[in-house]
C-alpha cells in the first residue's frame, strides 16, 4: 500500500510538472520566438508586442474562467483536449506568416491550450502531500526546459527553417494525452470540511486575499524583468553583456527553486516568504548601483533566486488555504497579470520619470503584496492539515 501510494504520488507530480511546463514554458522562451518571428515575417515590433499580449491574456483569461469550469468538468478529458489543442495551435503558428492569423494561434492557444493546462498543474501539484516541495519542482522544470529551449534555439531555427523553438513545445503537448491517464476521472471535489464551522469562509476569504496579494508581488518582477535590459544599458554595459548577464541570472535562478523544493514545509512560509521578498528589493537596489558585467550578473541571479523562491511559498500557501480548489486555478492568472500590470505600470513611470523610479517601484509592489499576505500567513500552517485539497 506504501508503495502504491508513493507511486501515485510520483505519478501526480510528473504529471503537475508537465502541465506547468506546458503550460507556462512559451513565458520564457517568448523573447527569441518573438525575434525569429520578426526577422521571418518582417512583423514591426508594435505587432509583436501585440502578439505577445494576445497570448498572456488568453492564458490569464483561462485561468479565470476554470474558477467556473474546474467543478464541472471531466478533468482527464480536459488535459487530454487541452493537449491536444496546445499542440495542434503551436503548429498552426508554426506555419503562419499574417499578423491577424498569428494573433488568433497565439491567443486561441493561451486561451484552449497553455492557460487550461498551466491552470489544472495548479489543481494536480496542489493535492499532492507537500504542495511546497511539489511547486519547487515544478518550477525549477520550466525554468531549466525554458533555458534549454534559449539555448537550443538557433540550432533548431536553422533546422526548422525558423520557428525552431516552437518544436520542443509541440513536442512536449503531444505528451500530455499520453500522461493524462494519471489525472483523476470526474469532476474537481468541493470542500471535505462541513459549512458552518467557520473555517472555510475565514479559509476563502484568506486564500482570496492570498490571491490578491499574488497579482500585487507578481508586479514588482514584472516591473523590474520588462525593462531590465533597457535599465542595464543605460549604465553604459555594452547589450551583448547585458544579454549574456540576463542568460545567466535565468539558469541561476534555478536555485532558488531548488532551495524550496529541498526545503519544502519544514520552516513553514513566513520567513521564506519575508526573506525572499527583502533580497528582491536589495538585489534591485544593487542592479540600480551595477556599473559593470560582474556585479550586474550578480544582481541579476540573487534577484531571480528570489523571484523563484518566494513563488513556490506563495502558490503553496494559496492551495493550502483554498479548501474547495476552486481558487487554486487562478493563480495562473494572479501571475500572469500581476507580471503584465507591473511591466505596463513600470512603462508609464519610466516615460515620464525616467530608470530611476523603477527600484523604488518594485519595493513598493514588493512589500504591498508581502502585507496582503499576512493574514493568510498567520492562519497558514494552522489550518493546512484541515484545509490541504483533495484527489
């Protein structure tokens, strides 16, 4: 029986991890597939950006809209469909030159394919036992196949005659059917705890607000990583540093992570949390003060080791609170927008302000979303055991 649970157990966070993947990993690697894309269809940069957009809003749409749908769905029949989709649109894209055609593969596919999947890996990570270390591994699976992915681009360009980095997506949906034989059958369950008692309108309300305080931290990454290579150069560090400096803070940012996945629950989520958002904001204030390749470099992993770490606690604190796991999908989108209202925020002050306004920002979303977290924190560990999801 120990066996066989720690099988089911392997299995769902094999699964969680490629619907994350999946899910989220065209995040990472949007920067060179945008670039291939210009150079291949001669689209100007205000059509790229739109078809960047087009994407995360699909992707935040999706994860939306499964607040309503996750309980009354087939779950398996939705990765399955999910999958499919996510494959079948990557390869329409794939052979698309028009800029209308293009917006519509791209946001259909955030939409039915990325957003539906990165939204169930939500669901599938956050019923395991320890949805902390589950998210940690997770997320340390994107980032390591969105940098592989960076790297291997040129390669599978020049193999693929363009829209190379669109293969190993195409490839990795194509998976998802096959692996979806691991998802539960029937629809999402509602909450094992009995209405009445207090808990799950104080857990809602906590996990709502938990949330909330998700989109808000989710801003000041956003602010910082839009412009991040636009701040650098104003320094006077050549681009290609600043690009190579970008590369390497991605890959390291891996450890952060890694140190969650390692760590899992044992120091609870109040101090990681806490620490992680403090070294965001002195990892800012010492890419502001960078004036040249090594400390530049050195800012920019110890600022993604943050990034990575605080994530994992803050998506375990939300499906540890959410008794009912109907919130737990919207994490995608409390990501996906909070990331996108920093960078448009963080764009407006920087053209009327200028670079420097843009460290005093991300503290500002930083320690707004830390305080929003609080009152989830204080409940947190005390009601995890009653309020941690089920199959």
């Amino acid at each position: 029986m120990v066996n066989t649970a720690r099988q089911s157990e392997t299995r769902q966070i094999i699964l969680g991890c490629l619907l994350y993947t999946a899910g989220s990993a065209m995040l990472y690697v949007l920067p060179v597939y945008l670039a291939d894309l210009g150079s291949r269809t001669g689209l100007n940069e205000a059509q790229l950006g739109t078809i960047a957009a087009t994407e995360n809003v699909g992707i935040g749409l999706a994860s939306v809209l499964g607040v309503l749908w996750f309980a009354l769905v087939n779950r398996r029949a939705m990765v399955i469909l999910a999958g499919c989709a996510c494959a079948l649109l990557n390869i329409g894209a794939l052979f698309a030159h028009s800029f209308q055609a293009l917006v519509a593969y791209r946001f259909l596919n955030g939409l039915a394919g990325e957003g539906v999947l990165f939204a169930l890996a939500f669901q599938v990570l956050g019923a395991t036992r320890n949805p902390g270390r589950s998210f940690g591994i997770a997320l340390t699976s994107v980032v390591a196949a969105g940098s592989v992915i960076l790297a291997a681009s040129p390669y599978l360009n020049r193999a693929s005659l363009g829209g190379g980095s669109l293969l190993p997506l195409i490839l990795l949906c194509a998976v998802i059917p096959f692996a979806g034989r691991w998802m539960p059958e029937g629809r999402a369950p509602t909450s094992s705890v009995v209405p009445g008692k207090g808990l799950v309108s104080w857990s809602g309300r906590a996990a709502l607000l938990s949330l909330l305080a998700m989109g808000v931290w989710f801003a000041a990454p956003g602010a910082f990583w839009t412009f991040a290579e636009d701040a650098a150069e104003t320094h006077g560090i050549s681009g290609a540093m600043v690009a190579t400096a970008l590369a390497v803070g991605n890959v390291v940012g891996l450890l952060g992570s890694l140190a969650a996945a390692w760590q899992g629950e044992r120091w609870g989520r109040s101090y990681p949390i806490l620490g992680a958002t403090g070294g965001l904001c002195l990892f800012v204030v010492s890419f502001a003060h960078s004036a040249s390749f090594l400390p530049l470099t050195v800012a920019l992993c110890g600022f993604n080791i943050c990034w990575n770490y605080a994530a994992v606690f803050q998506m375990a604190q939300v499906v540890t609170l959410d008794v009912t796991g109907r919130l737990s999908v919207g994490i995608a989108a409390a990501q996906v927008f909070g990331f996108a209202g920093g960078g448009f925020i963080s764009g407006l002050m920087i053209y009327r302000i200028g670079f420097g306004v843009l460290t005093s920002l991300v503290a500002l979303c930083a320690v707004v979303g830390l305080v929003l977290f609080v009152p989830g924190l204080r409940q947190g560990m005390a009601g995890s055991d009653s309020c941690s999801p089920q199959d």
